[in-house]
C-alpha cells in the first residue's frame, strides 16, 4: 500500500494558518490535497493535522484527515504518527509538504516510480537551478548527487564549490539542483528517521534529511520540470497567485 500524508500545522511561525490561505479560490491545503488525491498511484491520501480548524476544512473538501499531537516536532513525525494509525502498514509513505501549493500528480507518480526500480530508501525531486538569486539564497536547498542520480550530500550553500570561476559563472559551468521537499520513504526507512537521534550535519544546515543521508540511507533524486513555489511567508503566497494568474491548475 502507498499512502501520501500531508502535514499541515495550524501554528506556522511566519505565516500563522498557512495551510488555509486562500489562493485563488481555494485554500492551500485544498490545492495540495486534490493534486495528490488526483495521483493514481496513491491508495490513500491523509492529512495529518494538529488543527480543529484544519480538520474542517478536510471535512469541507472531502478529504481524509487525522488529528496528530501538536508537539511532534516535525512533518516526518506527524507522518510516521498516521501510518502508526493505519490498520494496515504502509510500503511506502509520501510525505508531501502542505506548503507546496503548485504540486502536480505526476511528480508524486514519478517518485513512487524511482524508488520502486532503485535500491534507494527515500526518492526526492530536484529541479535545476537557473539563476543566481536561487544558487545563492539560502533557503533554496541544494544537492550534490552522483552520476545515477543518488544524493551525495543536502546544503543551503551551493555545492559543488567551482574552483577557479567567479561565483556569478558558475552556472555556465556546472549543474545545481534545487531540492524540492516531498519524500517517498520504504516504510523501513521513515521508522529509521523517526528512531534516529538529530546528527551533527542536520543540526549545522537544519536540513532533517541529512539525518538519514549521515546514517548511510540512500537517496535517489529525481528531475522534474515542474515550478515549485514553497509558502513560507505572504509574500510567497502573493507568488503563488500571481503564478496561477498566468498558468491555472
């Protein structure tokens, strides 16, 4: 069985109930729900919430929630609390972040893909970066990856470092990779993360995916073409309208 999760907490820092901004008509969460709900390799679709208020909205649109403890300390917790609820243990779990509102089925089809013919624990997607503004904002995640596509190492510095170039060529010489935040984990491997203790590296960058990377789980990347606009602020969901403006989902 394949479950997507979507974590959606009420109390963000920076945007307080986030997951219910309108854009465009319909509220963030809405909009990552029917994305994934519209996948056909997925046989349940959750959201995994610590908000009556988020509940209702589930309620309202049709869509599977469960109340999660509001003290979990990440989206990872909160999908390991729902697949711990289910009668039947997941294979693979779709951790699907509830502030990334320009989410399209066939990149949660493409993930399920990759780690089913890989040997990888976890498959992620990475877009490439095109402009400088990107490679050097440190809230855009970057990854090195090796020639079949594994993660070698996540940062919020560019990477790899280009010797012997100025740092606005570094574009014209080698290929970075934006990686976006939605995880396909083997069931075994998401009970690995949540039993693992926070690691050095993860602390460094505050990036909880290098807790598995540093522990030696295998990542496999996967290109999309897909425009990914991360929620994290109102200036971010003033994007996020100005993009479905141009482009409709």
């Amino acid at each position: 069985m394949i479950v997507g999760i979507i974590p959606a907490r009420y109390a963000a820092t920076r945007l307080p109930g986030k997951p219910l901004v309108d854009l465009c008509g319909q509220s963030m969460i809405e909009r990552v729900w029917r994305a994934a709900h519209a996948c056909a390799q997925l046989d349940r679709v959750i959201i995994a919430t610590d908000s009556e208020l988020i509940m209702q909205e589930a309620q309202r649109i049709g869509a599977e929630a469960m109340l999660t403890d509001s003290e979990l300390p990440s989206g990872t917790d909160r999908c390991y609390a729902v697949a711990q609820m289910l009668d039947i243990e997941p294979d693979v779990v779709i951790n699907i972040q509830g502030d990334e509102p320009l989410l399209q089925p066939k990149v949660l089809t493409q993930l399920v893909d990759a780690l089913v013919v890989s040997s990888a624990d976890v498959s992620t997607p990475v877009t490439r970066i095109t402009n400088h503004d990107d490679l050097l904002d440190p809230n855009v995640v970057k990854v090195a990856t090796t020639a079949s596509g594994m993660a070698v190492y996540f940062s919020r510095s560019p990477i790899p470092y280009l010797r012997g170039a100025e740092i606005r060529q570094w574009l014209d010489y080698q290929t970075y990779w934006k990686h976006i935040g939605v995880y396909a984990y083997r069931m075994a491997a998401l009970e690995r993360h949540v039993a693992l203790p926070v690691c050095a590296l993860e602390r460094s960058e505050s990036l909880e995916q290098l807790r598995l990377l540093e522990a030696g789980s295998r990542f496999v990347c996967v290109e999309t073409d897909v425009e990914f606009i991360s929620v994290d602020t109102p200036e971010d969901a003033e994007r996020v309208r100005a993009f479905l403006a141009q482009h409709p989902l």
